[in-house]
C-alpha cells in the first residue's frame, strides 16, 4: 500500500512538473523569438555589473504574456539587460536590449496604492515590450543612459 502511494506521490510530481515546464515554455514563445535578437548570453554580454530592479511589471504590446515582478532589470553601459527570474525563465534566455531601442519613458501613478512608477517602452525588432520599474530605478538610468533618454522622459507627477 505505502508503494502505491509512493509511486502516486512521484507521479503527481513529475505530472506537475511537467506540466510547470510546458506552461513556461508556451508563454515565452515570444520572449525567446524577440530574445534571439538581442542575446545577453556571451560572457563579455552577459549581466552587467550594478544595481538590478525588479520590475513591477512587464508585458509585449498589443498583446502578449504578463510577467509580475519576476523581471530582473539590470541598467548597463551596454543597455539595458532583461531577464526572466527563476522558476520562471524555462527556455527564456536573457536578453541586453541597446540604449537607442529605450523608448516613451512616463512616469505614471498606479494601484490603489498610487506609488509612482517608471513606464519604459523597448522598442525591438517585431515587438515592443513595456516595463513599469520602480521610481528609483531613475537615477541609474539617467546615469548610464542619460543622451538617449533626454528627449523621451517626461517630467515626475507633481513636477510637470
């Protein structure tokens, strides 16, 4: 009896397992297909040095899958570096998007909470993925980035 129930308990893992994996890698269809474009793999590409922010959240326009809090954004010479945080990045390599591609910086305020946060557009080939970073993801963005996002950012609610 305790076999039987053994072999169900591993079954119902590997089925969950499974079907965990299957669910990540058809959501990021178009993560690996916009990825491919911009690959952050290479060592000298991969994860730049300083400070990373979660991103409160991330979504493909028009349409696409929405990530919550489970993006790593990691401001850099060479770009901006996105990735997928673990369990969730199933076949979704991350990826270092140029400064040029950073477009239609907003602040916004959101929620019921009506915290003020950073809308950032990435402009890529074949899409356009929409990030809200928290507000003090700013000043390293200014920092590192600061040419490109002159002519895109709009002023902080409040002071425009």
């Amino acid at each position: 009896m305790l076999i039987l129930i053994a072999l169900g308990l591993v079954f119902f893992v590997m089925l969950f397992v499974g079907i965990w994996l299957g669910v990540c890698f058809l959501i990021g269809m178009k993560w690996r297909q916009v990825a491919g474009r911009y690959p952050a793999t290479v060592p000298a590409l991969g994860r730049p040095e300083g400070r990373g922010f979660v991103a409160l959240r991330g979504f493909f326009l028009p349409a696409g899958p929405r990530y919550k809090r489970c993006l790593e954004v990691v401001p850099g010479a060479g770009g901006l570096y996105v990735a997928v945080k673990w369990p969730f990045n199933v076949a979704q390599e991350p990826m270092l998007v140029p400064w040029p591609c950073v477009r239609g910086l907003a602040w916004k305020e959101g929620g019921w909470t009506g915290r003020r946060y950073l809308e950032v557009d990435l402009a890529l080939e074949g899409a356009v993925l929409r990030l809200d970073l928290p507000a003090e993801a700013e000043a390293e963005l200014q920092r590192l980035a600061g040419p490109f996002l002159a002519e895109t950012m709009s002023s902080p609610p409040g002071l425009g």
